[in-house]
C-alpha cells in the first residue's frame, strides 16, 4: 500500500484529508497520508512542496522459500 509524505519547502499549505481535518505545513514540516486516504491541497502562501509516495516494508509481505547464500 502506498503512503504519501508531504514536505513544504516554502511558503504555507494546508492538506485536508477524508478524516475531517486539515494540517497546516510551514517550511521544513511534513506530513504523511496513509494509504486509502481521500486528501487535497489549499494553498495559503506561494509554496514549494515535495511529495514523496513509498511502501512501507512489511516482513509478512514476503514468502521465501530458502535463504539466500553468502556473496
């Protein structure tokens, strides 16, 4: 599953998210969106914004049959 991560570089935003709220980001904060999670931007100041989308590593996920030998 994929989680967004929101970094304001400058200026000022807000995400409002389907869980009746919204954040406000100033410089150098970040905010992440879990997966499935309905959000949208409001822009409050020019800005500057990175988003990041990953996939947090879940040990379960994986099914090995054997281990893998030394290098």
């Amino acid at each position: 599953m994929t989680w967004n991560r929101f970094v304001c570089i400058t200026g000022e935003i807000g995400i409002k998210t389907d869980k009746g709220h919204i954040t406000r980001l100033g410089p150098k904060q970040m905010f992440e969106v879990e997966p499935d999670v309905w959000h949208e931007f409001q822009v409050y100041k020019d800005s500057i914004v990175e988003e990041i989308a990953y996939t947090k590593y879940d040990e379960s996920d994986i099914e090995r049959k054997e281990l893998g030998s030394r290098l």
